[in-house]
C-alpha cells in the first residue's frame, strides 16, 4: 500500500498556518522581549549603551544643552546591578535648577516608567531630595537615594501609567495628553535633582526586571513589615477596645445628681447677707432714734434758756 503525501502547496499552507499559530501563541503568552517593549531609553551623562536584556539605550541627548554630565562613579562597584550594566548608575546627568526629558508616544496603552538611580557621592541622607513628575504629576515625592538604599547601590523607581483616549492616567489622576511624555526633575531645597537612566516600556510593573537582592536593605524591609504589622496589631487592638459595648449595668435606683440634689449651697450665701443686713438696719435706726431724740432735747433746753433769759 502506497502511503498518502500532500501535494507540495497543500504542505506550504500547512507550515504557513502552523507558524502564524505559533506567533499567535507566543503573542498571547505574553512571550514578547523586554527590548521589544521598550519605546524609549536613555543613558543620562553617558554614551549608549546595550544592557543585558537587550535594551538600547541611546546617548544622553541633553549633553551640551542642559544640566552637567557626571562619570564620578565609574570608580565605584555599584550594588545589586550586573557587572555589565554598573556604567547605568555610574554615570548621571544633574542640574542647579529643574530639567527633564521629553519622550514622544504615538500608541495608546499600558506603559511604565523605569527611572534609574545611584548616590555615588553623598554619604548620608537628606543631602539631595527631589521630585519627579511626569506630565505635571508628582509621581516621586521627596526622593532621597541614600535614604532609600544607602551609598553606590541602584535604585530604581517604578511609574506605571497609561495613555488612552488622549488622556495621561498616572497614580489616581488624569491630564490631557497631546502625544509627548515629559519628565522633569525637580530643584529642591537639598543640592540638585539628577537622574542616572530612565527608559519608558509597555507593560505592566510585573514586566519590570527586578535588581539584584541586598541582604542589608531586605533585612531593614522585614524589620518595617514587622514594625507595620505591630502598629496594625495595636490599632486594631484599641480599636476593638473602644468599639466594644461596655459592661451593663444592673438595675436599680439611678444615682442622684449631686449638683441638682437641692439649691441650699446657693442660698446659704443671700441667707447670711440678709441675717446681717436686718441687725445692721436695725441697730442704723435705732442710732437715727437717738440722735433725733438728743437734738430735741437739745431744742427744748436752748429755748427755755433764752426763755429764762428774757424773763430776768
């Protein structure tokens, strides 16, 4: 018996449909790379740069226009970053006064918002705090990398929003958008904003690559989970304390109200001005007696004197 073969078109229709369904797969599986997804990156202070994900990020193109270019941490390791993509963090751009970038989105969409960081010079905190915001939007409220994680350690500061029906979504609040993301680094009062790298991507924050773990910040995580879950427990203590009904009293004869028993230490007081007004009165009048009494007198001896007188 002669086995069945499919003519050569039919066997081209066959892989042509088998590929489109394996793309089709891989679409919807989500599959798809992260330097496919990235639709803007930038190397702020530096040259451009290929990173371990594939992603390009191009040369800073604010060199020569705004802010000053920085490579003082190229003498630094910086933590939690791969050996091949430290030069991210170790280079930055910074300004005297408020800068940023201006990224053109043509598609709407899920997007996010990667901005990179590293304090290569500070060694304490609350030396240089910044904002960010995009659009207009405060999307990163008193940034201060040291704080965050300590000296030459990445950090990366994760925005996601999204562009739809010409209107920018980000963190609760709506703008209107006319095609151009705009992301600007805030002057504060401590020393000047900077950034080391930012890229904007299409995804969600679970696409994000994550940094490489650091016992020491994940120790002090755990102990601020600890300490939340503590402050939770008490709050919630308190709370059941103040809202549970108290112990009900048993019947009987209500408790008298000793500032409504009776008016007597009130009229106390008027009882003994008056005690004393009576006598006073009285004993007032019976001087008025007196002395009205004694000028009489007196009237009646001074007229029988001169009475007297007259006669002799």
């Amino acid at each position: 018996m002669r086995p069945v073969t499919l003519p050569r078109s039919a066997r081209l229709v066959v892989a042509a449909l088998s590929l489109l369904l394996a793309a089709r797969c891989r679409a919807d599986s989500g599959s798809t790379s992260l330097a496919e997804r990235v639709i803007w990156a930038v190397n702020s202070g530096g040259d451009a740069h290929t990173d371990v994900h594939g992603v390009q990020y191009r040369k800073d193109p604010l060199e020569g226009r705004v802010g000053k270019a920085s490579d003082y941490g190229m003498r630094l390791p910086i933590l939690r970053s791969s050996p091949e993509d430290q030069v991210l963090y170790q280079t930055e751009r910074y300004n005297e006064d408020t800068f940023g970038y201006e990224v053109p989105v043509r598609d709407e969409g899920e997007y996010i918002l990667v901005l990179k960081f590293a304090e290569v010079y500070f060694a304490q905190s609350q030396q240089k705090v910044f904002d960010v915001r995009l659009n207009g939007h405060v999307v990163v409220k008193d940034l201060d990398i040291f704080d965050r994680v300590g000296h030459s350690t990445a950090h990366d500061e994760i925005v996601p929003f999204s562009i739809k029906r010409g209107k920018l979504s980000v963190q609760g609040e709506v703008s209107t958008f006319n095609g151009k993301l705009t992301v600007d680094f805030i002057k504060g009062y401590y020393d000047n904003p900077k950034v080391c790298a930012l890229y904007v991507m299409k995804g969600k924050p679970e696409d994000v690559p994550k940094l490489q773990p650091h016992p020491g910040l994940e120790k002090r995580d755990e102990e601020e989970e600890e300490e939340e879950d503590a402050e939770t427990s008490e709050d919630s203590v308190k709370k059941s304390a103040s809202t549970a009904p108290k112990n009900p009293v048993r019947s009987g004869p209500r408790t008298p109200n000793p500032y409504a028993a009776d008016n007597s230490s009130l009229m106390f007081p008027i009882l003994v001005a008056f005690g004393v007004f009576i006598p006073t009165l009285f004993c007032l009048c019976r001087v008025g007696e007196c002395y009205r009494q004694a000028w009489t007198w007196g009237q009646t001896d001074r007229r029988a004197s001169e009475k007297q007188r007259d006669r002799d």
